[in-house]
C-alpha cells in the first residue's frame, strides 16, 4: 500500500469516499491516503486534530473464511498505535 500511495495507485474503495465526504459535510478535517514521515506506514483517512486514523479495510486483509485480520494488517495497526494514533478499522 505504501508504494502504491507514492505513485499515486491507491484506490480509494466507496466507503472510504463516504466516510471522507460526509466528514468534509460535518466542518471535520480529515486528509485522504495520509502517510506518516516517520514509519512511512499510510492510513487511509486520518483526523490531525484528533490524531485518529481510520483504516477501511476491504476483504484482503482478512482470512477466509475465517475473517480474521491478516498479520501484516494487525502489524501495522499495533504499530500505528505504538507511536501514538488512534486507529479504528
């Protein structure tokens, strides 16, 4: 995801366009594909004024048919956290 941000191919699923559309409607600043300098690690959407980042995570990130959250995506959320974000997926 991170290469896929700096070259400009993240795609953006529906639910994150709404959860950015309807936030930008509430007054609330939020910054679509942010990547944080220091872990170069992305969030889809994050609040700077909260320092809350929200991860809409589409079925690759899971386990089927289980539905379990991949390592690497339970990696990345606990170091999200780690250095301080709030993260909600």
């Amino acid at each position: 995801a991170y290469l896929q941000v700096l070259s400009g191919e993240a795609s953006t699923s529906r639910l994150q366009q709404d959860v950015l559309r309807y936030s930008a409607g509430l007054g609330v600043k939020c910054i679509d594909e942010y990547i944080d300098a220091g872990s170069g690690y992305s969030m889809d959407i994050f609040f700077p004024d909260s320092n809350l980042g929200i991860e809409v995570d589409g079925p690759y990130h899971f386990t089927y048919p289980e539905r379990r959250q991949l390592g690497s995506t339970m990696m990345k959320h606990r170091h999200l956290e780690q250095i301080g974000y709030s993260l909600f997926s």
